[in-house]
C-alpha cells in the first residue's frame, strides 16, 4: 500500500511510478497506434476510409462498442475495490477479536484482589502457596502472546499464499519457560511504509525510476517467483519462536505430507483452546479457574469471531475474480485496440495526430483494467499496492505487548500534562 501526498497540485504523484498502473497501458497504445500509422501509408486503403460513403458516414456504431467496452471495465474495477476493501475489513476484524481473546485471557488470569484493581502484578505480587500447580502469571501471558501472535501470522501467510513457514521471523531465542514477560523492546523496528521503501518491494531494478516500479513489475510481477521473492522480502514476525515440536507439527503430518495453512491456522487455534483449558481446571496458580464460567465462555466465543473474520478474508484468496469475466475484457479490449485504427483515420487526416489520438484512446483502457487487475487482489505482493500485512502484523505484535503494561494502582498522585506540578487527585491545578 502507497502513501502519498496530494499537495502541490499533484505533481509529486505524477512523478511516482512505482505502483502506477498506466505502465501496461503504453505498449498496447503504442501497436494500436502504429497499426494506424501502416494503414495510413497504405494510399488505396486511406482512400477507402476517408471516404464516406465507402466506410464510415458516423462513428455512432463504433461508439456503442466502445461504450459496452467502457461499462464493463468500470463494473469490474468497482467489484475489484470492493474486494479490496472487504479484504481489509475482514483482516481488521479478525485482529481485533483474536486480540480481545487474548486481551481475555491475560486479564482474567492475571492474580490480584481488589486493593490491586490494575492487577500489575510485577511490582505488587500477589503472595501464593508454594504448591500452587502451574507457570506463573508471566509465563503463562508469554504462551498466550506467543500463540495469537503466531496464529495471526499464519492466517496472513494464508491470504497472501505463502506456504513457507522460514519467513516467520522470531522476536528472541526463547518463549515457553522464561520466567520474565515479554517487553516491548522485543518488538522490532516497525515496517517501513514510506513510498521510497515501497518501490524497493518490487524486484528488477533500481529502487527507484521506470523499470523498478513500473514497466518491470507490469511484465514480471505475475510469476511464481516474484511474488515468492516478495514473501521472502517481507517476513512476519511472531512474538518468541517457533519450538522445534511446533515447527514439526506445522510442516508435516505423520505420513510427511505437507501440512496446508489452512491446517495449520486450526491447529494452532486448538493449541490456543487446549492452554486456555488447561489453565482454567488444572493450573490454581493463574486466576482463570475463578471466573465465572459465562464469562469465560466470551473469551471462546470471540475467538471464534476472529476466526470467521478470517475465513471472510480467505474467499479473497481462495477465490479469484471469475475468469470468464477477466476473458471477456481482454478480448473485448483487444478488439477494441485493433479496431479503432480504422476509425481515427477515417476521421483525422493529420498522420501525428492521428497517432496521438489512437494510442491515448487505447492507453487509457488498458491502463484503468491494470488497476483492477491490481485491487482484485489485495494480499499477493506482485506489485506495491497490496495490503501491508508486515504493518498488519507489527500492530497486533505491539497490540499483544501492551497487555503487559499497567499502572501499579489507580490511586496517588497524578500529574497534569499541562502543567508540570503534581496534582493531588480530587483538587483542581493552579491557574
């Protein structure tokens, strides 16, 4: 996804290519357009289609197919952006409730009372029987953190088709076992979403001009490998690691089959359901044994609300834009560049002009379908326009590390942002 600034009358986007979809318009103009420069030299067809009465009388025919030619496009291309905001509704949503979940989970078994209502248990620990079964409060928020960060991940390696679980990036060495709750140095520099950083994404050439943005990713962007480079360019991060039983369970079952990501988004999402149980009936050293059960059940149900915001994200990715109606267009545009040729000649004498006006005609349909072609899908990274599902994942990495920040009470002093005096809470800061 680009960035960009629509001050000084647009001309900072008028000099930006990469991203650009008037690229794939160019060489279609330009065979059009020579296509009516051949049939001018030619005198006895010239002749022929300035003439009248022998070709042309009115553009009215030609003028009803270019508009069918137009109103399909422009049909397209509104379902296209409707498939790419969807998409992106559908990843927020899925976010959120699997946030809340952990968001849940965290607090409900967070250990305090009610003199400790913040429940920020490092500074105030909350004094438990040495017989207590089960990780402390810490440990347990780094399993949970760790499990919905890489739950997140693999849903977005679903949507964007990426089977390769090595461009998951871990935040440290160690996660079960750590006896010190994750911090928010471990979260990583944040993505970059600068428009210079986006045109060194695609890949074959300089980061930044014509072939880097523009003609390179039109004519390479599609294939396999571009967008494998893509995933590669662009890893996600999970808070903690990937532990060698996790890694082998996600990669193959029994039998050494590939494990699918869609698979492997349930397994995980089991693993999830499975602590959260464990934790509840047989860990007293955590508090989630002593809520109340109805509300507990919230916890599973939005995780459930998450995973059906995925599955809304999935048919994104699982299934394409009807080939027949992608078919349609190309032949229809196609027939609509090799035809006009003999309308703009029939109707413009001057061989300079007749060429400017034929291949800016067909440029700019060619150039409005690549702009569906881009939007219709929001995941794959095959050009600079796709969803920042790295900046996707670092919000909710950073989301999942907030959890364990709290104030040690809500009691106290409190200071006034505008004023640098401590205000004592219930009296109002001097003028």
């Amino acid at each position: 996804m680009i960035p960009y600034d629509k001050g000084c009358g647009g001309l900072w986007i008028l000099m930006h290519v990469a991203g650009c979809a008037w690229p794939s318009g160019i060489l279609p103009g330009i065979i059009s357009a020579s296509i009516g420069v051949a049939l001018g030299q030619a005198k006895s067809i010239d002749d022929v289609l300035i003439n009248k009465k022998e070709f042309f009388d009115h553009p009215y025919p030609f003028q009803l197919f270019a508009f069918i030619v137009g109103f399909v496009m422009v049909f397209r291309t509104n379902h296209a952006y409707q498939r790419y905001w969807e998409a992106l509704d559908a990843v927020q949503r899925m976010g959120a409730k699997w946030f809340d979940g952990a968001c849940m989970a965290i607090a409900f078994d967070a250990p305090g009372d009610a003199s400790l209502p913040y429940l920020a248990t490092r500074h105030h620990p909350v004094e438990r029987s040495k017989s207590l079964a089960g990780p402390t409060h810490d440990m347990f928020y780094n399993e949970v953190s760790h499990l919905f960060s890489l739950m997140h991940a693999l849903a977005l390696q679903h949507l964007r088709s990426d089977k390769n679980l090595a461009n998951l990036e871990a935040s440290q060495e160690q996660t079960f076992g750590s006896q010190r709750q994750f911090r928010m140095s471990q979260l990583g520099a944040a993505p970059k979403t600068s428009s210079s950083s986006v045109s060194s994404m695609v890949r074959g050439g300089a980061s930044s001009g014509l072939n880097q943005g523009g003609v390179t990713s039109i004519l390479h962007g599609y294939s396999k490998k571009n967008i494998e480079d893509g995933h590669s360019d662009r890893r996600l991060r999970i808070l903690g690691c990937l532990s060698n039983e996790e890694l082998t369970l996600l990669c193959q079952d029994s039998k050494g089959n590939e494990v699918s990501t869609l698979v492997r988004i349930a397994m995980v999402r089991s693993w999830i359901m499975r602590r959260l149980i464990a934790r509840q009936k047989f860990e007293p050293q955590g508090d989630l044994g002593k809520t109340s059960p109805p509300i507990v059940s919230r916890l599973y149900q939005v995780i459930s609300d998450g995973y059906l915001g995925f599955s809304q994200a999935a048919k994104v990715t699982d299934v394409p834009f009807p080939f027949p109606y992608h078919n349609l267009i190309r032949i229809l545009l196609w027939m609509y560049a090799l035809l006009l040729p003999f309308l703009i000649n029939s109707k413009i004498i001057h061989v300079y002009l007749r060429f400017a006006v034929n291949f800016l005609a067909v440029f700019a349909y060619f150039a409005l379908c690549e702009v569906g072609d881009n939007l219709e899908d929001p995941f794959l990274p095959y050009d600079p326009n796709e969803l920042p599902l790295q900046a996707i994942q670092h919000t909710f990495n950073a989301r999942l590390l907030s959890l364990g920040m709290a104030p040690r009470d809500c009691s106290g002093d409190w200071t006034d942002p505008l004023t640098p005096k401590p205000v004592r809470r219930g009296t109002k800061p001097d003028p």
